[in-house]
C-alpha cells in the first residue's frame, strides 16, 4: 500500500491562488470523496496529487517522497489517474485502450510481455469489459465506455486511483455502474480511490471518508456523517437541506430545499473556517 498526503499545499492558475495551504492525508485502502461546490477547487487539487499539475508552493507527498522529485514513470507505477470527460482516438478498440496501461511497466518499445497480457485481461475481468474487447471505443454506451477507461487504470496495477468526477454525464443506471465498479475494486482488491464527486449523495454512499472543500481550503473532513451536516452544508454549498438515513447503510442523504440565508451563511462560514484551523 502506498500513503499519500499534501503539506502546506499551494496551487495556483497565473496570479490567482486556487487552493492555499491545504493539508490532506488520504485514507490507505479507502473511498475518499472531495465535494464541495463549482469552483472550490476540487479537481484542481485531484490533478495536483496526481502529478499533473505543479504546486506553488508545499508538496504532494507518496511514502514520504515528493511525487514531483520522482520520474513520471515512476509515481505511472504507484498511481493512476481517469481524468474528467477523457478522449481517444478514433476506432480505438477496449483492449487497446486497456493495453495503454501497461507503458509504465514496459522497456522500451518491446512487444507486451506476459505479465501484459495477463495484467490486460485481468483488468478487462474485472470491468465486465471482457464481451467488448474488441469493440471500438465508440461504439460502445456511455457506462461501457467509462468501464473500459477505468480497466485500463486497473491495468496499470497501482495500489491509488484518481478519478474526476466519473460519473458526469452519464445516466443514472450508468451512474450506478461506475460507481459500484469502484465499490467492488475497493472492497475486493483494497484499492485506495479518490474521486471527485459532483452528487453528495454518491459521495455519503460510495465513500468512507469524505473532504468537503470550499475556496480551495478544507472545511470538514471525515466519514460521510462527520461531514454531512446541515453547518457544513450552509458553509460550503450555501444550502438548507433536509438529512435523512439511508435506508440500507444509514448514512445521511441530502434534500435540498432552499438557499442558505446570506447572514445565516455568513455566520456560519466563519464558524467553520475557526473549526477548520483548529484541524
């Protein structure tokens, strides 16, 4: 397993600072959920844990090392990433999307090795992708589509997996495919996920630890009924909400119902901010 945290992080596009000072270690073997509302910086921290965006200032650390101080194909072995909305050329077919995977643990420009192929088929196993391997990308539904791209994250066999927002877009049965895809590689293979959620309610019922950020800065942190409060609500979405159990696992879902109070919010927002120093 790998450990994986950032230190006095801080990330910014040009002149505008996007997230300051965060300080996040990411739970081993879990579902962690960061959630927060348009614009809070959510995928902007995603992409800088996974490498492909540098900090201003602070680090991103894997066992203890700065990611950014190692080779690509180094951090390719220990993490990857299925960013949001990703593309691929045209007539691609499953397994040679799965294949691209593989690159980090290739020499050179060899053929695939067994190890390969048995990693690719594994993944495709896996995904219930197996019936399409030799599908092009673009014949396939949305769910498929975004099952083959998560089997070629599998394929690239690393202990963390990054996802940004995967479930945009799709329908809501395809929603539940992706995400009990990523209930099952949890639960069964110990993967550690980190995925960007637009849905809190996804959030409270796929994942065991959840952030809630707001202006590039974490405001509560925990499991889902830690977090999923009617303050933290206000604080970061700037809504009233009703909270009830889930029925099957008991973790709050959100009924939204009208917009914060402007004063109310305010209020609240510096509750929390003193809440969150304190962390």
């Amino acid at each position: 397993m790998n450990t994986l945290e950032t230190k006095a992080l801080d990330i910014a596009y040009a002149d505008r600072l996007i997230v300051e000072g965060m300080n996040l270690s990411v739970p081993e073997g879990k579902i962690t959920a960061l959630v927060g509302a348009n614009g809070s910086g959510k995928s902007t921290l995603l992409k800088t844990m996974a490498r492909i965006l540098k900090p201003q200032r602070g680090g991103v650390y894997l066992d203890g090392k700065s990611i950014h101080s190692q080779s690509t194909v180094e951090v390719a072995r220990q993490l990857a990433i299925l960013p949001q909305n990703p593309t691929a050329p045209e007539g691609l077919t499953v397994s040679e999307l799965v294949s691209f995977g593989r690159f980090p643990h290739q020499k050179g420009f060899g053929s695939m090795s067994r190890k390969d192929k048995e990693a690719i088929q594994q993944a495709l196993q896996v995904t219930g992708m197996m019936e399409f391997a030799s599908r092009p990308l673009d014949e396939l539904s949305g769910g498929q589509r975004q099952r083959a791209w998560i089997a070629m994250a599998i394929a690239q066999e690393t202990d963390i997996l990054f996802l940004d927002e995967p479930t945009t877009y799709l329908d809501m049965a395809h929603q539940l495919e992706v995400l009990k895809l990523l209930q099952k590689l949890n639960e069964e293979e110990s993967r550690t996920v980190v995925m960007v959620v637009h849905d809190l309610n996804h959030a409270t019922r796929y994942a065991q630890h959840v952030v809630a950020i707001r202006s590039g800065k974490v405001v509560a942190e925990g499991t889902p009924t830690e977090v999923v409060t009617q303050d933290v609500l206000r604080a970061v979405f700037g809504i009233e909400a009703d909270l009830v159990a889930d029925p099957r696992t008991g973790v709050p879902l959100c009924l939204p119902y009208e917009l914060a109070h402007k004063e109310a919010s305010a209020i609240q927002e510096k509750e929390m901010e003193k809440w969150a120093a304190a962390l």
